[in-house]
C-alpha cells in the first residue's frame, strides 16, 4: 500500500476521515500540524505569532523532505494550507495519493464557526475570509491531488468509504 495524503482546507474533515482510514487500512497516521509542533515544542498558533507564516510553511516543507525516507506505509493529514508552496505540491505526490477533501465554503463554515485554535481564521467576519481563502486556494489543491472527493452532506463514513474504493481501484 501506497502513503495516502489528505489535503483540503481547515475543516475539510481531513483529520476525521484519516483517523478512519487509519482503522479500516491498519496504517500509521501522521499529523503534519501536530508532527510539527513536537518538533518545535510550541502550538500552530504560537508558532504563527511568533516566528509566522513562513517560517511556518517552510516547516511544513522540511517535514515532508524528512518524510521522504520513511519506508513504512502511512496516512498524513496535512494542513490546509501545505498545497499553497509548490515545493511541498512536489513533494507531496512524490509521497504518495493525494487525495484532495472538498468542502464548500457553507459547510466549513458550519464546522469551524466556533473554532479558536486556527491562527489564520481569527478574524470577526469568517464566513468571508472562508470563501476568499477557499476561492484563491481551490486550484493549488486540484493541482497537487490525483483525486477530489466532495464531502458535502456525507458522513466521515461515508467519505471513507469512498476513499477505500478509489484506492482499492489503483
Ligand atoms: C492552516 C491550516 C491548519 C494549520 C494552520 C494553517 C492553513 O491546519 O496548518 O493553522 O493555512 O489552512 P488544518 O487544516 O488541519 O486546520
């Protein structure tokens, strides 16, 4: 079995529907967010505030290049913002079958609103800020994935399920 990588934008369902796959494949799941904040011993939202954005995403590139070597198979739940650099694009389908989680912006809404951990949407008017950030983003995503899967009104079962018979495919 192949790594399998799952990208789309925060609260896409990434971390859920991985921790799924992660059962049902019997696979060793990585979290790029909280990989990187072992590493650096700080939170996302500290390593935002202090050092910011890209030194942030130039971790995010660093853990992939180190991920390159690992011989063991395994799912990574990325942060939504990792397809942004075309670098990590790069790196990324080097890894494995990215596998791109869409989610309109109604539906992120709905499962972020009350959310106080992402430094990057910390702003009063989200609802907004989902749908520029959605709109600039959606092509970086369709660009590094082999394939997209809509997650609007599924279940995480559901979108499980059909990521196990799009890999059973390959
Ligand atoms: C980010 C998404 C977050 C985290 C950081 C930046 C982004 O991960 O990496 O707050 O730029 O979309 P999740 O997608 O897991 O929330």
């Amino acid at each position: 079995m192949k790594n399998l990588i799952l990208v789309g934008y925060m609260g896409s369902g990434k971390t859920a529907v991985s921790r799924i796959l992660k059962e049902r494949l019997n696979m060793e799941l990585l979290d790029s967010d909280s990989l990187i904040e072992e590493r650096v011993s700080m939170k996302i939202s500290d390593i935002f505030n202090k050092q910011g954005e890209n030194e942030f995403r130039r971790m995010e590139t660093c853990l992939l290049e180190d991920l390159q070597d690992k011989s063991e198979a395994f799912i990574l739940s990325t942060g939504g913002g990792m397809p942004l650099i075309e670098e990590n694009r790069c790196l990324m389908k080097m890894l494995g079958t990215v596998i791109y989680l869409r989610a309109k912006p109604e539906t992120i809404y709905a499962r972020i609103k009350n959310d106080n951990t992402r430094p990057l949407l910390q702003t009063p008017d989200k609802m907004k800020k989902i749908e520029e950030m959605l709109e600039r983003r959606k092509s970086f995503y369709e660009a590094v994935a082999r394939h997209v899967i809509d997650t609007d009104g599924k279940d995480l079962e559901q979108v499980a399920d059909e990521i196990l018979e799009l890999i059973s495919e390959l």
